[in-house]
C-alpha cells in the first residue's frame, strides 16, 4: 500500500525543480568568481552582482514558496492544485532569474517573474485559506 499522496509527490517534483534551479544559480554565482577572481562579495563586477541577486533573490523567496507548496500538499489540496502552484512558483523565479541575469535594470523577465511568483502566492492562499476556514 502506497501511503505517499498524490499532492505530495506532485510537491516533491516541483521542489526538486526549484532545488535544480538554486543548485544551476550557485554554479553561475561560481563560474562567474573564478571568471573574475573574486572570493568574497562581488568587487563591483557587474555579471558577478547580477549572478549573486538571481542566486540570492531566488533564496530569498525560496521559505515562503516551498513552505506554501508543502502545506498545499499536507492540507489536501488536490494535485492539480499544487502543480499549478509549482508551475507558476518556478517559471516566475526562473523568469525574475534570467531577467536578472541580463540586467539590473528593469526588464520583462524580472517583472514578469515577480509577478507570476506572486501571482502563485495568492493561490495558495486562496486555497490554504479556503481549507483552513471549510
């Protein structure tokens, strides 16, 4: 008998998703200090900053997003719920990510990315509200 869920195997897919994606960030934060020789901080090297925020704002919203897609999963919500959730959740730090990358400016990738993470976020608590108080 399988007593793993459904919801729970989607969360463990979408986190190992989310994990590949810090894990590939790390390597561009380190491919870019032995570019340029740097070993702490970023020594105003404009690709070594723009490589440490991706790396770091990815980080950043890593608690609450992966927090969210686990209570999805031990609330019930239905699968289809938490690969929504995941989905948005990493193509909106994927985009926030690559637009990041190419610029400290303001670009679609980065607003794009912050909104669908948000976007995500309102949905799980949407539903986490709606478990909660049915």
């Amino acid at each position: 008998m399988d007593i793993v869920s459904p919801s729970a195997r989607a969360a463990a897919l979408w986190t190992a998703l989310f994990l590949i994606l810090t894990l590939v960030l790390s390597l561009l934060v380190v491919r870019q200090r032995s570019l340029h020789k740097v070993l702490i901080g970023d020594d105003g090297v404009p690709e070594l900053v723009r490589a440490i925020r991706a790396f770091g704002n990815a980080t950043e919203y890593a608690g609450a997003g992966l927090g969210a897609l686990i209570m999805l999963a031990v609330s019930g919500a239905p699968p289809l719920a938490v690969h929504l959730y995941g989905l948005l959740f990493l193509i909106g730090r994927v985009g926030h990510a690559v637009g990041i990358s190419q610029t400290t400016g303001a670009s679609l990738g980065r607003s794009g990315g912050t909104l669908l993470t948000w976007v995500a976020f309102i949905f799980a608590i949407t539903v986490l509200l709606f478990d909660a108080i049915s």
